[in-house]
C-alpha cells in the first residue's frame, strides 16, 4: 500500500450501520460498525466523543477505549484480520470488557502499545506475551477472591 504522506483525518461521522472518514484530500472511507464491536455496542453520543491524534492519523475514544488508525482504516479487512490476529487480540476480543488502558497500567506496558497489539498491528514478542498473560492469570485470580 502506498504510505499515506499528508493525509490527515478531517472529519468522522456515521450512521445507523457504518463510520466514515474523511480525509483532507477529499477521500471518504467507511466500515461497518459490526467489524468494531465497542462501537456498535456504543450510544450515538458516545461515537461522537472522539478525539482525533495529534498528527489527525487516528481515532481514539477514551471512554470506550477503542482506537482506529488512519492506515488501518484503509487496509482492513476484517476476513483477512480474524485469520491472522495475534493471541493477545484474540483475549481482547473474547473479553471487550478489559479496559486497554487500565490493563496497561497493571501490566507494566505501553498503552499505545498494547492498543496496537489488541488492533493486531503489531505482535507481541515472547517476552511482552508472557508479561500479558501473567497479568491476566492474576486478574483471573483477583476476580476469584471477590466476595460480595
């Protein structure tokens, strides 16, 4: 694909089944919601309580814990995405209810980039996956302990 130099991210919207963007060289995209599943579980109002990056080359909402990059929205293909997600997306998806940023912390790894092994941009190396699971073997413990 080619690298999307000086594209920026100018506007997001969606309706009852897709998001759009749309990018400061005029190019709209869209995916359906169904594909992002924090998404389409969100009200309207919480879709629309986005925040654009710095660089306006992605898409974050902080209360749903849910990002989407520039590039991503280009290239994904959800077919081809479910055959090569990485162990670590695969538990994220199982259990949306984990909150990325708050794992994060617990773990002791960078938010942006565990984000970008949820969203299987990037795969975790043997170290980081151990570190992942050993955190989430704990949470699972934790949960265990709960007495109400």
């Amino acid at each position: 694909m080619e690298k999307l130099n000086n594209v920026k991210i100018v506007k997001v919207w969606f309706d009852e089944e897709n998001i759009y963007i749309l990018t400061n060289d005029g190019t709209q995209k869209s995916h359906p919601l169904r594909w992002f599943d924090r998404l389409l579980n969100a009200t309207p109002e919480q879709r629309e309580r986005y925040e654009l990056s710095s660089w306006a080359d992605s898409i974050h909402w902080p209360e749903l814990d849910e990002d989407l990059s520039l590039e991503g929205f280009y290239t994904y293909n959800k077919d081809e995405i479910e055959k090569q997600k990485n162990e670590v997306s695969r538990v994220f998806d199982q259990f949306p209810v984990i909150n990325i940023t708050r794992f994060a912390e617990r773990v002791k790894i960078n938010r942006s980039l565990l984000a970008s092994y949820v969203c299987n941009e990037k795969k975790p190396g043997a170290k980081n996956k151990k570190q992942i699971e050993a955190a989430l073997h704990q949470l699972g413990k934790d949960l265990l302990a709960v007495k109400l």
